[in-house]
C-alpha cells in the first residue's frame, strides 16, 4: 500500500502489516492493529507525535472517544489531556481532503462539550491550529 509522507519533521517507526488484501497499522494507545484507512495514518502520526516528541503518556492520549452531540454519536479522533483535563482536540482528516470552514465547525461543535484549550485540525499535510479564549478561538501558526 503506498501511503503519502506527511507534514512532520520527524520520522515515526509506525509497524503496518498485511493480511491479503488489507494493511493494518498498530495502535500503541489501544495495543490493536486497526485497518489502515488514510485518516488513520494521520491520527497515528499524531499519537506517535505526541507519545515520542511531546513524551506524553499513552494514557493522556485519548482516542477515538464517543461524544454525544445533539441527540447523535459521534467520535472524537484524538484528544491530548493533561492530569484528566482536556488540553489539545484533533480532529484527522485523510490527506486528499482540503481542510475547510466546515471541518473547523466541526471540531468546535466537539468542543463545545469537551473543553480543550487548543484545537488542531489536520490531513497530515496540513495543520490549522487554535486556541480557545473568552474571545472565541484564536488560529496560531503553531501550538505548544
């Protein structure tokens, strides 16, 4: 399976395998081998950003949560907590998707329950960040 290099400045070590006709990347958060979807190789990249180049812990990095939202479930990617508080919010789009308004609205609906400080949007190739003030959401260059 050919998969696009994304926009980090490091390498990961992230272990795929093959099973016919299918690839499988492993998940060190849930200790599983998920199907290798191209939003999942984005959230990987962020798990293993977080886990090797933050060095946060595998349980401050919470993926993949159920969130009920107007009556509907619906799943957050990737949530960055820090001592059980919510800190940074991803929301993972595949590479070949053009981040847009909607996908901002959408991570800011999640937010309205979650409560993150930041917010960060991505393809893999692509990043929009912002944090979260009594002003409304402020876009960065980057995030800390």
């Amino acid at each position: 399976m050919q998969v696009p290099k994304l926009n980090f400045e490091n390498e990961f070590d992230l272990q795929i395998k093959q099973d016919k006709d299918t690839f499988f990347i492993y998940d060190l958060a849930r200790k599983m081998w998920l199907v290798l979807t191209p939003e999942e190789w984005v959230r990987q990249h962020w798990l293993h950003y977080f886990r090797f180049i933050k060095k946060k812990n595998l349980s401050s990095l919470i993926l993949e949560q159920k969130l009920e939202l107007n009556g509907t479930t619906k799943r957050i990617d990737l949530l960055v907590t820090e001592k059980t508080k919510p800190k940074i919010l991803i929301e993972c789009k595949a590479p070949n998707i053009v981040l847009k308004q909607i996908h901002f609205e959408q991570i800011a609906r999640y937010n309205s329950l979650i409560g993150a400080e930041q917010i960060i949007i991505s393809n893999g190739l692509h990043h929009i960040f912002a944090e979260h003030t009594e002003n409304g959401y402020q876009f960065r260059k980057d995030f800390e």
